[in-house]
C-alpha cells in the first residue's frame, strides 16, 4: 500500500481547516467457504481496497470513505468529509473535545506461520468438504454444515497529531455445525475454531476427529430429555456458554458510547450508567476486556484511532470500576482512553467495540464445582441471545445441560434456555474456576449501518442461579 | 446513460472479453456504484455525517463443470485482471454435480417510482436538516422529552449485470431509511418512543410527523403498567408484523432454509398459517422499498404469491439454486455476502454470490380496517415494538422478542393502558396458525435495515412480565 496516499489526505483536510483528521488506508482480502451436505454452497474470494477519513471540523464529526484511490478521488472524499462535519456542526451543543494520547509510529503483524493464500483454494475446500462429511457420523444427522472464513487486513493509520501504525492482520475462523432428528426431535451441535494467525490452526487442531465429535454429539442430543422450567435453579455455566453471557451483559453494557446513550436508537443502552464504583455483583464476579492477548480474534496493538490498547478491568470482584472508550468518551468521562475504537473496514467510522472481553478466573476445578454442587443443572455452549435494550434482562439458550445430583451429572438435558437480570444473576455467582478459554465470536453487530466484527469472549466455569426456560 | 453507468458498461465488456479470452464457457459481471449518506443522532443532537461511495465488481465464471465467484473493489485494469486471476481460483475448487448455466436474455419489465433526482442529489446540508427535524418535532410535542436517538441513511445505487448470454440489465434506484427514538421522563418514570419507515422518495420522508410520532408513544408510555404472564390475543402492530414477515422471508429462501432456518424444508404444499395468511412478493409494486426491474442475475422480475391462504406454495429462486432444485429462477437473486469483515451496506453489494430471497415481500391486506381489529378485541394486547427478535431453536420456531416500549392493554375494544417492558416467548408456527385478522393497508415499517410493506395482524402468542 502506498502510505502516501493516506498522509496526503490528511495533508488536503488538514489545509481545508480540520481541526482533527485521521486516515485509514486498507487492503482487505476476505474468502469465504461453505459447506453443507456434501455441496458447496459458498466459495468466494474478495478483495477490496480504499480509504476512510475522518474529520472533525468545528467540533462535529464528518466522514468519508472511497474505493477511488487517485488523487482526484481523495481529494474529492476530504471535501466531503469536510463538508459533512461542517453540516452537522450546526447541531452539535457540546463540541466534540478528544483525550489526548501518544502520537505512535509503529508497524506490526499478527504471527502467522502458514498464510491464508498458501494454501490453494481448491485444497481448503477439499479438506472443508471433508470435515462436513465426517459430521454425518449416522443416517440421525439430517444435516451437516460447515461455515469457513479467513481474512487478511493490511492497514495504514494516519492522523494530522502525527501518528503513523501500520498493522498486518490475519484472522481465521471455522463453524462446524449438525443437525440431528429422532422422531419429532431435532436437536444441534455446534462448535467454533479460529484465531488470529493464519491456516495453522486447521492443522493444529485434529479437525476429523473434531467434526465426527460434533456430529456424535448432536446424535446423543436427540437422546436426551426435555428441560422443565425451573425458577432460580443452581446452574454451571461452561465457558463456552459463559462467553456468549459476557458478550452480551458485560461487554455491550461497557462500550462507554452506550452508556452515554449513543446507541438508544436500536441497540439500546445500559442499566448500569452512572454506577462506577457502586457493588453490582458478588466478590466472584470479574471482567476484562483485553485486546493484547495474541492468538485470540479481538487481538489488536492499536485501535483505528492509532491509541495503544491495554488490558481493561471493567468489573473487579462485584465493583463496576469503568468502560471502553474512544478518545471522545474518555474526555468526557474523563479518564484515560484505552483503545476501544474500531471499524470492520475502511468504509466505516470507528466505533467503540470489545476485544477480547471476558470473564475473571478464580480458584475452583471444574470437578470440585460440580462435586459440591447438590442440586443443579451444568449448562453447556451457546446457542441464541435475546437480551432487552438496557442489557438487564437476558434469555439466552444453550446446547444442552446435564442435571447436577449430589455433586453428580446424571440426566442429559436439550432444548434449554436460561433467563434471568444481570443484577441478579451477577449477585448469585458463588463460585468460579482457575482455568479460563477465549473462544472466537465473529459476527458481534452495532452501528448504523451495521458493522458486525470480530471479537473473542470467554472466562472459566461459572455458578450462580438462574431460572431455566424449558421449551416443551 | 449516466457517467456511472457508461464505466460500469466498460468495465463489464472488458471483464467479459479476458474471462472469454481465458477461456472460461461462461461469465457474468454485476457491476456497482453505490452512495451511503448517513446522518447519526445521539443526545438530542447530529453525532456525525459520514459517506460511502462504493464501486466495485463481483464476477462469476463457469467453465465445464466448475463454477466461480470473486469481487474486487474498483475498476482499474490492475484490479481487474488480479479479480480473474482469483475467480479461476475458487472455480477450481467448484465441482458442480450438475450442468449449470447463467440466465438468458428476456423482455425487462418497467417499474416506477423508485429512483427520485431529488434524493439523489440531496445535498449533505439538506440531509442533516432533515434528519434534525425528526428531534426538533419530538422535542416540541413534548416537555417530557428529554433525549432522541436516531438515523437517516439515504441511498443512491446504480447496478448493472452483464453475462456472455446477452444479458445486459441495467438498474438504478434511490431509497432512504429513518429512525428516531425518544425518551420521556416524568419523576422517577422513563419511557421510551420510537418511529421507523423507509422510502424511494424524498417526499416520503416526513420528518417532522415521524419525532411527533415517537414523542407520542415514548409520552403514553410514562404511567404504564406490570403485564400478567399469559397467552394472549394479540394485535400485531406494523413494525411487529414486518418481523414475522422477515423471519417468513428466511424461510421460504431455499437457501437460507438450507442452512439456518429449516422451519418450512417439508412444507411445500402443507399448512403453515392460518387461512387468512398469504405472503406475496412483488417487485413490479411502484414505490415498493425492495422493487426493481430485475432481480441481481438480470432475471425480470415477476409477482409471486409465496404462502396462499396459509398453504407453503413455492420457495423462491435464483438460476442456481433453481438448478439445483430443478426449478426456474423466480427472479429472486439478491446479491450479500456471508464473509466475515465484508461490509453489507443498504443498496447493492458486488461481493456475495447470488442467493435466493423475496425482493418485495408482504402479507397481502385483508378485509379489516385497523381500528376494527381493535375494536373487535374484548381482551388482548396491542404489541406496537419489536426489539430484538431471535430464533431461540430455528429448527422448532421457538422465538423471542423483547417488548422494549409500546405495549398496550387492549378491552372491550378500546385500547385502555400501557405496559411495562416484557417479553414474548412463542413459536413462530403457532403464531402464524393463530392469525385471525389482518388488516387493509400496507404501509413500510421495520428495523435497523431491515423494512418491508406490512400489514397489522392478529393472532395469540405468550407473553411474560421482565424485571
């Protein structure tokens, strides 16, 4: 990429009178493969390049991005960016102030050791086809379904404060999915591998041997009994299942742009704005939301407004202690910013997004959890959310769950959903494990239009109480 | 021709002629410009103003059995050749069991109403004006107003396939989609209101009645009342009923059906609504939000009728999927991509595939006047807003939706207070075979992207009490 591309834009909106410009300039290359039944429904390679400029003029955010990489396009996409911020500044009561931080230059890349375009096209749908056949592992799997991506972004990140980062990403991500029926019943597995890296974690991981799991798993499922709705039952979350609960009532609830009320037309806003500081769980309950860990698909050095990430404590035992900011958010709550801003590419202006956000461990094994559990119900991986507009009531639903008795897994349990408040279910956590996973989420949604990003949510074993939604 | 229109043209014929020269038997090229003006209001005031222009290609090739798709970004000759480069690629890798080609050329059906100059052109001054009445309005209705949120996204597209067959559909259309959600307080009380639509026409776009609008629902909104856990007859309002015509539209895609939302896969011919249910899709209807010409594979497009008196009477297709199924297209090829880190912009995508999807879609309107659906009620609910309606078991139809604001009691006909935020816990098959009136006009209503024309419905779901 031709970084000069990107500093002569902001050279043109720093001349036209911004008070703030930064740049994107990105090379994307997406491919996409899907598999089900033995045909391939998807097989596509994209690519795409241009730049996003983001300007602040009179106190007002404008934006523009453009595919058109001549001189004549970006002048034309400054001007633009500089007339809209100029619009909007007509209705801007407060103007936009930003945090001040370090203008860095610095260039960096994911590890990768075996790079997405290494592999031929033909060889990775080979071996995906493959995976989707070992899914059927008997004539009960009605359907098999594998879902693949892989991503590399090249990214040059300008501004007129003088920051210069360049960032090489590459990120990967795979759904192995099946379907099985017996009788009226059908029931599905689903389970999910990707990092940021390259192909090596397909060659990592016995993919077969995962695939045929899957399949066996989903083939038990259709064995096992219906839940019965139960009010405030003792339950274990997995942290597979944990990851989605973190996802969506810590790390939505922390983006500081939805505290503010910045997201009340569709997304919503948060219960817990205004309570920094205050007790709004047990001492077992802690979350982060860190963008450093390497190998995870929230991995980042800087955020898209060149801020140099860290590891962020947004609940630390029960006390709600901050949020994720932009440069903007921070100013006005004024503390430091911490990387939260981000776009899913140059076409988009940057919004606050998690990381990596998950779960903080304790001290328990897994055994010891359930052991000294004497009535309960372990609940395992995600399935769908559906979660009110202030992050407060949450319904989620699960795989499957074994019911607990005297420290024992005894029934196998399917169609499962747990519900609950936030402030409630964070009140009863009682005990949490050591070992913690971060698992990939690859379509966490915001904005408008939408952006649905990449991000990694996780934490150890968890239990607490929550009334669980049988669906017969 | 516009000057767009002339590059698109340009770029298509050059990618034809390198495809032809490669070799390949067939090729298509679906060439786009698309504008994005989007104007963001947070706290009662314009956030930002941001812009899109998006030009680009996705072309797909087949060569002997073998089928490929790819799509880059700009027009140059460099990105170009490198795109035919990556098509030959995944063509490899495509294996099809079966002889597939691309669609023929035939007679293109004209449609009104859906590109407007004014629009178009809207300057970006203009647009924030615009999208700053919708809080002005809402603020003036009421001094309980305290806060507005909301978008104006305002589109202009111009879309073009060509194939090796001779086909050669152009397409150019403008839409906008706006929102705006208000927030009452009075003492301790907090409310919310909120108004969605979609149009082809600046005219359409009525601002001010639309703050007016949320202000009203966010005010009633401020003395309401704990909901009983219960099933109830429930009234559908437009923006509810455009969530089940959105879930009905993933499931009648034999595609999406395939891969997400099985619900109907053995349904074809069988009962799934009641007999007051029939789904159409109409992209010849002038003004419709989703209408055009022709469809993203240059098939025309045709009124269908999808779902008739609550019979699954066909899926709907594209030439692929139609092959696989052993069905002609129904001029349903939509252009998105499932990639992840591929944006998804309104208007028109070159970097997906086809897929099969209703372009236009509705319930076709019954015989009641809205207010006799109410009036015809003894006791029930009138549900005005969905909020973040999931499929908890697609494979069932088990689905949730969060009553966010604008939850009334229904007695005796007359709508007699306001509820508190709750939840509806159901499934959708039940929901649809209970369908018992639906009403005589369609107007646009939706969500964050998503809108079509609806009807109000009524029909009986659970609904529970949330803290």
């Amino acid at each position: 990429m031709d970084e000069d591309l990107a500093s002569f834009a902001v050279e043109r909106a720093s001349k036209l009178g911004t008070d703030y410009v930064d740049c994107r300039l990105e090379d994307h290359y997406n491919e996409l493969i899907i598999v089900t039944d033995g045909k391939v429904q998807r097989g596509i390679i994209n690519r795409k390049h241009g730049i996003g400029i983001r300007t602040l003029v009179d106190g007002a955010w404008g934006f523009q991005s453009t595919t058109d990489l001549t001189k004549k396009g970006l002048n034309q996409a400054v001007k633009l960016a500089f007339k809209m911020a100029k619009a909007s500044s007509k209705h801007v009561p407060e103007p936009v102030k930003l945090a001040s931080t370090e203008a860095q230059k610095t260039s960096y890349k994911t590890e990768v050791k075996i790079d997405l375009e290494n592999i031929a096209f033909e060889d990775k749908l080979k071996q995906i086809t493959n995976w989707e056949k070992r899914l059927h592992t008997s004539k009960k799997i009605i359907r098999g379904l594998v879902e693949y991506a892989g991503l590399k972004i090249d990214k040059i990140f300008v501004n007129n404060e003088g920051a210069n980062i360049h960032f090489s990403n590459s990120l990967t991500w795979l759904s192995l999915k099946a379907d099985s029926k017996k009788g009226s019943t059908t029931q599905s597995c689903e389970k999910v591998i990707g990092h940021s890296g390259g192909y090596e974690i397909y060659k990592k991981n016995d993919m077969e041997k995962t695939a045929l799991d899957v399949g066996n798993k989903a083939e038990t499922l259709s064995n096992a009994k219906a839940a019965k709705t139960m009010k405030d039952a003792t339950v274990i979350l997995d942290n597979n299942y944990a990851a989605l609960l973190v996802h969506e009532i810590i790390g939505h609830p922390s983006e500081a742009d939805r505290v503010l009320g910045r997201e009340a037309a569709w997304a919503g806003t948060t219960w817990w704005a205004g309570k920094t500081g205050e007790k709004i769980g047990s001492d077992y309950l802690t979350a982060y939301d860190d963008p450093t860990i390497k190998g995870t698909l929230g991995y980042y050095r800087y955020d898209d407004e060149g801020v140099k990430a860290e590891k962020k404590i947004l609940i630390e035992n029960g006390v709600l202690k901050g949020h994720m900011h932009s440069r903007e958010t921070a100013a006005i709550f004024n503390v430091n910013p911490n990387a939260g801003m981000r776009a899913i590419t140059f076409e988009y202006i940057p919004l606050i997004r998690m990381s990596n956000t998950f779960f903080g461990k304790g001290n328990w094994k897994k055994e010891e959890l359930i052991e000294e559990t004497k009535r309960g119900y372990l609940v395992s991986c995600m399935r769908h959310p559906s979660i009110d507009d202030k992050r407060h009531n949450w319904t989620i639903s699960a795989q499957e769950a074994y019911e607990i008795k005297n420290g024992e897994l005894t029934s196998h349990l399917r169609d499962i959903a747990l519900t609950s408040t936030a402030p409630k279910f964070f009140q009863s956590i009682n005990a949490v494990t050591k070992t913690i996973d971060i698992l990939p989420l690859p379509g966490c949604g915001k904005g408008d239009p939408m952006q649905a990003l990449y991000v990694g949510n996780g934490g150890p074993y968890i239990r607490g109480a929550a009334t669980i939604l049988g669906v017969n | 021709m516009s000057s767009i229109m002339a590059d698109l043209k340009e770029a298509g014929k050059t990618i034809l002629k390198i495809a032809e020269k490669k070799g390949h038997d067939e090729a298509e090229a679906y060439l786009v410009s698309n504008k994005v003006l989007t104007i963001r209001l947070v706290n009662n005031a314009v956030f930002e103003s941001k812009g899109v222009h998006d030009i680009g290609v996705g072309l797909r090739i087949i060569r002997g059995n073998m089928l490929g798709f790819s799509s880059t970004a700009g027009l140059t000759r460099k990105s170009l050749n490198k795109l035919v480069d990556a098509v030959a690629s995944t063509a490899k890798a495509r294996k099809l069991p079966f002889k597939y080609s691309f669609p023929k050329p035939r007679k293109i059906p004209k449609v009104t109403g859906i590109y407007d100059r004014k629009l178009d052109e809207l300057p970006s001054e203009k647009a924030v004006e615009l999208a700053y009445n919708m809080i002005e309005s809402s603020i003036a209705h009421n001094k309980k107003i305290m806060d507005n949120a909301g978008v104006l996204n305002i589109v202009s597209y111009e879309s073009l396939v060509l194939n090796s067959h001779g086909v050669s559909a152009e397409n150019k259309g403008t839409f906008f989609e706006a929102s705006l959600s208000a927030t009452a307080k009075q003492g301790k009380n907090v409310s919310e209101g909120s108004e969605a639509t979609a149009g082809r026409n600046l005219e359409e776009l009525k601002s001010k009645n639309m703050g007016k609008k949320a202000a009203e629902m966010a005010v009633t909104g401020l003395k309401s009342q704990k909901l009983k856990e219960d099933t109830y007859d429930v009234i559908f309002d437009y923006q509810p009923t455009q969530g089940v015509i959105s879930y009905l539209s993933y499931m009648v895609s034999p595609m999406i059906a395939k891969l997400y939302f099985p619900l109907f896969l053995d349904k074809i011919n069988k009962k799934v609504a009641s007999s007051q249910l029939t789904m159409i899709d109409d992209p010849l209807m002038a003004k419709g939000v989703g209408s055009a010409p022709v469809d993203d594979e240059g098939t025309p497009s045709e009124k269908q009728i999808i779902i008739n008196e609550g019979i699954l009477k066909k899926f709907v297709y594209d030439s692929f999927y139609g092959t696989i199924d052993k069905k002609k297209t129904t001029g349903n090829a939509i252009r998105e991509s499932f990639a992840v880190g591929v944006s998804s912009f309104p208007g028109k995508n070159y970097n997906g595939e086809p897929i099969p999807f209703p372009r236009n879609p509705y319930i076709k309107p019954g015989k009641w006047k809205r207010n006799e659906i109410l009036e015809d009620t003894k006791k029930g609910l009138l549900i005005r807003r969905f909020h973040y309606t999931r499929m908890t078991n697609p494979t069932r139809g088990d689905f949730t939706s969060v009553l966010r604001m604008g939850l009334y009691t229904v007695k005796n006909g007359e709508v007699t207070c306001t509820l508190k935020k709750s939840r509806l816990l159901d499934n959708l098959l039940n929901v649809l075979k209970n369908v018992n009136a639906v009403s005589d006009k369609l107007i646009v209503a939706g969500s964050w992207g998503d809108y079509t024309h609806t009807p109000v419905i009524r029909t009986k779901a659970h609904i529970t009490p949330i803290d």
